[in-house]
C-alpha cells in the first residue's frame, strides 16, 4: 500500500505509522520488529453480492466449518499475543456474520485495531453507530464506478444505490470511512469522477487498488490495464490528490498492490524537474520497502488457514485452530515463507535486475504466477520501461 498523500505532502494518517518507519523494510515477521503484522482475517466466504473480480469467488450461500466465535476469540488472543497492530475483518461480506460486532469489540479490547471491509450494502444507520461505538478504526467500502458501471462489477442492479446509503449512514455519525477502487480497463475512465464523487460525498479515504489475478478475478486478467493506462491512471491521481490538497481539503488517498506506483512518482517528480520532491517520494518509498506479504501483511481464511496475503490462498502455511498465529507466522519451513522474507536473491527476470529493487521488493507474486506458473517471475503489471528501471538506454 502507497500513500499518494505522504508521498506528496508528508502528511500523518494512521497507517502511516506501519508503512513509512525507520528500518521497518527490515522486520521479517511484522511491520517493525516486536510488531506483528497487520492481518486480513476474511471471516466469512458468504456473500450478498456477486463481483466479478472477487478473490474469494464469493456467493450468497452458507459455507461450511468457518471458524466459530469462540474459535475467532482465541484466535484474536494469538494476534494479540504476537503484537498484531490491526484486524482487517473481510469477506465475502464479514457484516452476515452475526458475531461480527461482538468478535471486533472483542478485537478492540485486546488492543488490536477492528477495521472493516465491507461492500457496503448492510450498513444502516444504527450499523454505522455501532461500528462508531464499538472503535472500528475504519470502514473500507468496495465501488468500482458509479451507479451502472459499479451494479455490473457487482452483479447486482442497485448494489451501487446501496453501498451509498451505506457511505451517507458513515458519514452522519462521524465514522471513519473510504472506498475501495480496483482499476481495470472497463472502469479507468470513471477516476476523475470518482475524486468528484469522494468531495462532494465528503469521504474521507480512497483506496485505488491494481487488479489482481486471484480467484475470479484471474478470469479478468486480459482485461486489466494496460502500462500506458496505468500510467495514466497514477497521472490522475497524482493531480487530482494535488488538486485537493491546495485547496485545503484533507483526503487521504492511497494506490494498492503495485509499487510501482511509488517508483513512477519519484521518477514523475524528477522528470518535472523538482528535486526536493523527488527526494521525500524516494525517502518515504525507501523507507516502505515495497511489496512485504509474508512480513508486514498476511491473511487468515475463513477456515483458519494462514496465507501471505488475500490473494495468494493457494499457498497455505498452518491453520490457526492448531497452532498460534505467531507460531506460523515464523516457521519458515515452508520455502515460499522462507522466500517471501527474504525474496530478492530468489526473483527473475525483469524484477531481478531492477536498480528500485529496494523501493518494490519484486512487486506482487501472485500476478506473477498466475500469469508464468513461477511465483518468482517478474510481476507482469510493472508498467514502467527498460530504461526507466535501467535495464536499457533510452
């Protein structure tokens, strides 16, 4: 996850904390060493919508031997225990669950941060009050476009009017809240409306998320971006994240799975001949240390099986109904945990000879296996050129 925002102005928002630290890059086993990671726990595969680039191929049934509330209790002891900073609760749609208010108080009181990603369709008014209440540090709302080109994504004709009764209720109670935005080529065109929409909504977080090659989104694959689009893409926001900030209004606004991104703003700001920015975007995306699943990130499934990250769930580590999280998490017995800590003398092609190897840490694997079969190739949604990453002269 990039901070556009901190890269740009050297602003302070909560994650920052976990992503831009001295020496974090570091830490094998959590955001900074005598931290755990931040963990996604998708707490239930049942979901109310059905989305076409949904990494869990959710759907609106009940799926057996999810782990139970007392299970998710001790569960959320071992995060605790392992100094876990943040519970991501996720989906399918972790609002079915009807433990989910009382398993993220439980989170809270143990010290670990409940954030909430969810589509948004099941917050009423009195949801978005509990979620105030109860100390859930964020809530993350999925919308891919607006009102037709989101329902279609989504699989469901007012799936859109929903999510956004769901912003308002949000936004009428003061809780945190943001989007969720995954950039594809049928939806790129909608970014500049989509800053149009998080201003005059007053939202206060948008999240651009690259597409990732994992459950049914892998059927989406020769519908991704293109590197010209994807380049396009970050110029939108480079401006538009400008734009807000000279007229003062704070909006947090971040690009996730491609750290690339990172390398192309400090690349953009040397081009455009400003100097000191180029240093604080190099300082920031040094200190970041690029792609860290199986470190700073992991996933916990439905199931209580362990993985690097959301969409990397074809590579299993433990189950946490049979050992600690923390347990797990520092066996490197397994060589693609092993890797992941330690991944660069394992990577290929383009990757591996990258002189922003430091800034990438060899970008996303699962785009890379997905689209080779090696889980150590080059990410296939690095957009910038030969000459830019100094593998050839322009």
């Amino acid at each position: 996850m990039i901070s556009v925002t901190k890269l740009l102005f050297a602003t302070e928002y909560y994650g920052d904390a976990l992503r831009y630290t001295e020496n974090a890059k570091l830490a094998r086993n959590g955001v900074r060493e005598g931290a755990g990671p931040v963990v996604v726990w998708n707490s239930t595969r049942t979901c109310n919508l059905k989305c076409r680039h949904c990494y869990m191929s959710s759907d609106a049934k009940k799926y057996a031997d999810e782990l139970t509330t007392e299970e998710a209790k001790r569960f959320i002891d071992d995060l605790a225990e392992f100094k876990v900073p943040a519970l991501l609760f996720s989906g399918g749609e972790p609002l079915i669950r009807p433990d989910f208010f009382e398993l993220a108080t439980y989170a809270a009181a143990k010290g670990v941060r409940p954030t909430l990603s969810t589509n948004g369709t099941l917050i009423t008014r009195e949801v978005a009050q509990k979620l105030k209440d109860i100390g859930v540090g964020y809530v993350g709302i999925s919308l891919d476009g607006l009102q037709d080109v989101n329902d279609k994504f989504r699989g469901m004709d007012g799936a859109f009017e929903a999510a956004m009764q769901g912003i308002k209720n949000c936004v009428a109670v003061d809780q945190r809240v943001g989007l969720r935005f995954t950039i594809n080529h049928h939806n790129i065109q909608e970014l500049d409306n989509i800053f149009d929409f998080i201003e005059r909504e007053n939202i206060n977080r948008v999240c651009f998320y690259h597409l990732v090659y994992s459950g049914r989104g892998n059927a989406m694959m020769n519908e991704d971006v293109t590197a010209e689009e994807s380049r396009k893409a970050m110029d939108i926001i480079i401006r538009r994240t400008k734009d807000f900030e000279e007229r003062g209004l704070e909006k947090e606004i971040l690009t996730v799975d491609n750290h690339c991104d990172g390398v192309y703003m400090y690349l953009k700001a040397m081009a455009e001949g400003d100097a000191a920015l180029a240093k604080q975007i190099k300082k920031y995306i040094a200190m970041n240390g690029g792609n860290r699943s199986g470190m700073a990130f992991g996933e916990v499934d439905p199931l209580g099986y362990v993985h690097p990250d959301q969409f990397t769930q074809h590579h299993t580590f433990g189950n946490v109904r049979e050992r600690k999280f923390g347990d797990i998490w520092t066996d490197t017995a397994n060589p693609i945990m092993a890797g992941l800590k330690d991944r660069k003398p394992l990577l290929k092609g383009r990757c591996s000879k990258c002189q922003y190897l430091d800034n990438c840490n060899g970008n996303f694997r699962t785009r890379a296996e997905a689209k080779t079969g090696d889980f150590w190739e080059s990410d296939p949604s690095c957009y910038l050129t030969d000459a830019e990453i100094g593998l050839a002269k322009d």
